[in-house]
C-alpha cells in the first residue's frame, strides 16, 4: 500500500477523524486493535450522537471493513459497544473477521433507572483474522481459581479468564478517573494488551477518549497510534501519556 508509513503515527494522538486517518495506515500493519467507539445514543436518555440507526450502523460498518484492512493476519481486535448495538455488531464481525469469543464486561455501579432493570454489562467482542495462528499469553493473564487449594490437577499459576470480566467502572472518585463519559479501566485495557500483543507491537487505537489504551500500551512497552476527533480528549490523553512516560521511566 502507498502513502504515509506508519513509523511516522507511531506513539502519538493523530486528530481528526479516524475513517480520515485510516486511509493512510498500511495494509496488514498493526498487531491489535482495541475499538471503543462512539455509543449510539437513544432519544430521551442522552444527547444525540448520530442521526439515526442507520446512519450509526453505515458508520461502524465502514469503521470496521477499515480496522480489518490494516490488521495483520496474525492480530487480533476488540470491539466494545452497547447492549443496544450488540446484535447488529455480531452480525457485522462475522462478515469481516473471526469472533473468539462474545466477552461480558460487568461493570456494575451508576445510577439505577425508574421503570427498567438496571445495565451493569457491556458485550465485548473478542476477534482474530486467522483463528488459529494469532498471538495469545494466556500465562500473563491468568487469574487464581477459587478451586486452586483443593484441586491440585489446576494450573498452579491459575486460570484462564473467563467470559465474564468483573471489572468495576469508575463512577465516583476513583484516583485514575478523568474527564470522560465513557473512561475505560486500565484493569480491563492491560487484560487485552497481555492476551493479544506482545513487546514492541504495534496497537491502533481508533477512538482514543481518555487515552487509558495509551497509558496501559506504554505500560507493557508496546508502541501505539491513537486518533481521537475531540480536541478536549486528545488534551486529557496527551496529558495522561505524558504522565505514563514518566512512571515508566521511573520503573526502569
């Protein structure tokens, strides 16, 4: 593929529009790809955000032909999004890619509404272009088996993660929440950078916000490209980068 080469988004926020960018990322170039895009909103609970269903759906639905595009045979991606939504993002996926698995993100905490059952998970769907040859460190993510002290066949260094991850959100005044509606936990961004990459690959990710991807991919050494269209996100995120660089320092 021509155009710019990717050496040149490596480690910063590009800002502007991500199907703008896309366009000048190479084909089969990145190893993992975490999407948390924009929710599409209903009428009465929230601001609007795009016109209409359809005009949302057309949206993703280009969003992840372009995603595919630029992930490496051998990567992986991760898509969050609505309940509402899941349904038509499976439907999606499967045209596109390889869906590992559909994971639950239970968050709990918020508010409880007056007239439904309260949302307290998000689906997250876990996809590979090639379902048996891609990278997975299942030993960096293992976590400890409620079973471990009484059955000895376990792996003693604990369990595969299940489907379902308990993951606290961060309503409240939890010391890594910044300004940002829809923050994702560093807990649940490390758990996908761990599994799907490795040190000194390369991670896109499309809809940057509060930059926890950023943070956690310069945690574990890897590089990123980060586009976030709102200038206040990339503020917050470079801010927040600019902090990650530091304590990695420090650490080493």
């Amino acid at each position: 593929m021509g155009g710019i080469k990717n050496e040149q988004f490596l480690n910063k926020i590009l800002h502007g529009d991500c199907l703008e960018w896309m366009t000048q990322i190479n084909d089969d170039s990145v190893d993992l790809i975490i999407v948390d895009p924009p929710y599409y909103q209903v009428k009465g609970e929230f601001d609007f955000v795009f016109e209409s269903e359809e005009h949302y759906l057309f949206f993703m639905k280009t969003c992840l032909n372009q995603f595919t595009r630029v992930l490496k045979p051998t990567g992986s991606m991760y898509v969050y999004c609505s309940q509402q939504m899941g349904a038509y993002i499976d439907l999606m996926l499967r045209d596109v890619i390889d869906i590992k698995n559909r994971l639950i993100w239970y968050r709990s905490g918020g508010v409880s509404p007056k007239k439904k059952f309260k949302l307290s998970h998000e689906p997250l769907f876990y996809c590979v272009k090639d379902i048996d040859n891609h990278t997975w460190n299942v030993d960096e993510i293992r976590v400890l088996s409620k079973y471990a002290d009484k059955d000895k066949r376990l792996n003693p260094n604990g369990k595969v993660p299940d489907d379902v991850w308990e993951i606290p959100n961060l309503v409240g005044k939890k010391k890594e929440k910044v300004n940002h509606p829809t923050q994702k936990p560093l807990q649940i961004c490390e758990r996908i950078i761990k599994a799907s990459s490795n040190i000194g690959d390369t991670l896109l990710i499309p809809f940057v916000g509060s930059g926890s991807e950023c943070v956690s991919a310069i945690k574990f050494n890897r590089n990123f490209i980060g586009i976030e269209k709102e200038w206040d996100y990339c503020e917050i995120a470079n801010e927040r980068i600019k902090e990650a660089y530091k304590q990695n320092s420090i650490k080493k």
